[in-house]
C-alpha cells in the first residue's frame, strides 16, 4: 500500500502537482499516480520516472476502480475537477474505507451535498476529509484563525481580507466556474452558513462586502474578490468546528474578501476587472455566453505559461477587529501564480504534513469533513511557513 496517491495527475494542475510529489515528497514516503487516459498517465510515468507499479488507471466516475484505487493508498489527493461531476465516487469510496482524502474544490454546495450523504460514513471509518486544501481556502482559513488568536473570548469578530494577485486561469478553473453556472450552485452562493448547517456559531456577512470603489482604509481601488462567496463559508466552517472542538473564534464572526488594484490614479485594473466581473456575473446563467467564453478560454488540461505561473504572486494584508476595537493585521503572501503553483503547494504540502502524523502515530486528528484549519490547527500555519509560505504580523 502507498502512502499518498494523486488522483487527477494528468491534467493541468495535476501535473504540476506529479512533480511536487516527485521533487518534495519525504524520501520515505512512497507515492504514486492515477488518471483515466492510459497514454497520458504513460507519458506523465516516463517523464518522472516512475514505476508501474505506482501508476494506477482510474475513471473516477466508476466505482469499481475508484474502490480498487483508494485501497492501495492511505491518503488520496486529488485534481480532478469539477468535482461536482469527477469527485462524488472518490469521496463515497474514502469515506467507507477509512481512506484520508485532500482535494482542491472551491465547489461549496457539492461539498455541502457529500457531508449530507458521507459524513457518517467517514465518521465510522476513520476518514479524515479534507476538502478546500488549494488557494482555496488555505489562506483565507489560516487568516482567520491565526487573526483570532489574538483575542480572548470576543462577542464579535470582523475579519477583511486584501488580495494583491498576479496569474493566470487554467483550462480546469475555467470549467468549474462554468459548471457552477450550469448546476445552479451560484444561486446558493448567498448563503453564509451553507457549510455550517445547525451549529450554534454565527456568521454573517460584514457590512461593505459587496464595496466597489476607492477604499480610503488601503488607499486602493478595490472590488469584492472572486473567490470571497467559496472562501468565507470556508471560514465560517472552520469556526464552527473550532468551538466544537472548545477553541471558538468568537461568539459572531463576520468574513469578507476584496481585491486590492490600483492607486488612486490608476483606476484601469479596477474598470476592467469591474468590466470582467460583471459580465460573468450578469451573462453567466446563459448557455450562449458560457460557450463564448468557453470558445475563447484555455481548455482543460491547458493554462498558463510556465514564465507567467513563475512570476505570479499572491498577498493577502488580513484585518480584524473585535468589539473592543482592538485590531491586528496580518500579511499572508507566497510566490507564483496563486491557482496553479501556491494550490499545488497547498495540497501538497498540507498531505505532507498529514503524512508525517500518521507516522507518528497521533491521535489527535479529527474524523470526517473538516476544513484545513480545522484538521491540522497550528501545525499547518507552522508547516506551510516552514516550506515557503511568508506570514507576517504586522500590528
């Protein structure tokens, strides 16, 4: 039996993540990779030089070999998305085997489907479900718990969170958004307590959430930021579970996220990405304009460049205050571009860290659906810091 297997290896993200595995993985770690098509998955094996004996031919959408798959492996990685299409038979088959399982799904309301259907299942077996371990919702998870931290017992906690980004979008990013279109799973995407179900944790929206404008507090242009409606329910969870487990944010937590742009006197990314952002939101219900801007988009298993994932970054200047006032700041940044090298980083390393307390035989994991935050707690923050990731506290 493997120690991890990678699941989705073939395709744009997935390859990235085969060479993580290759140039990262502790040497005593044994791993190996699954895909559907035979040719690519030979390739992929030739390149890194892997043996076929860790090389595993899967169609996610069959449950036979989704079982025979995760039972080779003590934890399944995965990048096979949309996984609202690709994901449900890898997650049954986890949950009932005890099989651990980390994935990069920013798809909230399938999440929100699978606990319905498998928390039992993984609560009886053992499985740690990790979903959420990419861009999303790493960073925006550790921002909160590590800004509330810094106070003790407050009634309310308002977390805002500044992105400063540069990248590029993949073929696979491209098709999840236009699936969540197609599914009808934005309609839901208002809900803030989609993933917290009935626990007595209250979240809300912050009041300036949806600001489009100069934000005199950053003294930049600023937007809401695209990913705020996947990663504020993340938060939300993570807070829930975390007062289950006796450590609780705060008795209401409110979360938000915005894009940082120009200065003053560059107002362009802010027209344009208003521009962009507007129309998806306002055309993308409508099939004729998917399949335009699927016409134009990169394909799944294309993206970006290799020089434009190098030289992409991501920064995230955190603020929270409590209802005393009293604030904190922290800065939470990484470089390359955010969906294609700092979600392969996330994943990896956050199995990596799972790896390690397995071997050590620990105990203290959490079973069934959590949240990065929520399963690992400060030994993620510290991990991720250890291997790259820059936190700073700047107030």
């Amino acid at each position: 039996m493997l120690d991890i297997i990678l699941l989705g290896a073939t395709g744009f993200t997935g390859r990235r993540a085969a060479k993580y595995l290759k140039d990262h993985a502790p040497i005593e770690m044994s791993w190996g990779i699954a895909g559907r098509n035979r040719d690519k998955l030979d390739q992929l094996s030739s390149d890194l030089e892997i043996s076929d004996d860790r090389v595993f031919q899967t169609d996610s959408t069959i449950p036979e070999q989704v079982d025979s798959l995760v039972s080779n492996c003590r934890i399944l990685i995965t990048t096979a998305g949309p996984f609202s299409l690709y994901g449900e038979e890898v997650i049954r088959a986890c949950a009932q085997s005890g099989t651990h399982y980390l994935d990069i799904t920013g798809e909230v309301d399938f999440i929100r489907k699978m606990m319905d259907a498998y928390s039992q299942d993984a609560d009886d077996s053992g499985a740690l479900l990790i979903p959420f371990s990419g861009f999303d919702s790493v960073p925006a998870d550790l921002a909160a718990y590590l800004s509330s931290s810094h106070y003790e017992d407050p009634e309310e906690l308002v977390i805002r969170s500044y992105y400063t980004i540069s990248g590029g979008f993949n073929g696979g990013t491209i098709a999840t958004m236009m699936n969540k279109f197609e599914s009808g799973e934005y309609k839901k995407m208002g809900d803030p307590g989609l993933l917290t179900g009935d626990s007595p944790q209250v979240v809300d929206h912050v009041g300036g959430s949806n600001f489009a404008g100069f934000d005199k507090s950053i003294q930049r242009w600023s937007l809401p930021f695209i990913m705020g409606p996947i990663n504020s329910k993340v938060v939300y969870r993570s807070s829930a579970l975390m007062r289950d487990q006796g450590n609780p944010y705060a008795e209401k937590i409110t979360y938000s996220e915005h894009s940082a742009l120009g200065k003053k006197n560059e107002p362009f990314s802010f027209l344009m990405l208003s521009l962009l952002l507007g129309s998806i939101k306002k055309f993308g219900p409508y099939s004729w304009f998917r399949k335009l801007l699927k016409a134009f988009a990169p394909k799944p298993g294309e993206g970006p460049s290799e020089e434009t994932i190098e030289n992409g970054f991501f920064k995230a200047d955190i603020f929270s205050t409590d209802n005393k006032e009293t604030a904190v700041h922290y800065r939470i940044s990484y470089d390359g571009d955010p969906g294609n090298k700092s979600t392969v980083f996330f994943l990896c390393e956050s199995a990596f860290l799972l790896f390690r307390i397995l071997q050590e035989d620990d105990r203290s994991l959490p079973s069934g659906f959590q949240t990065p935050v929520s399963s690992f707690g400060k030994r993620l923050a510290d991990h991720l810091q250890n291997n790259g990731l820059i936190i700073e506290k700047r107030s």
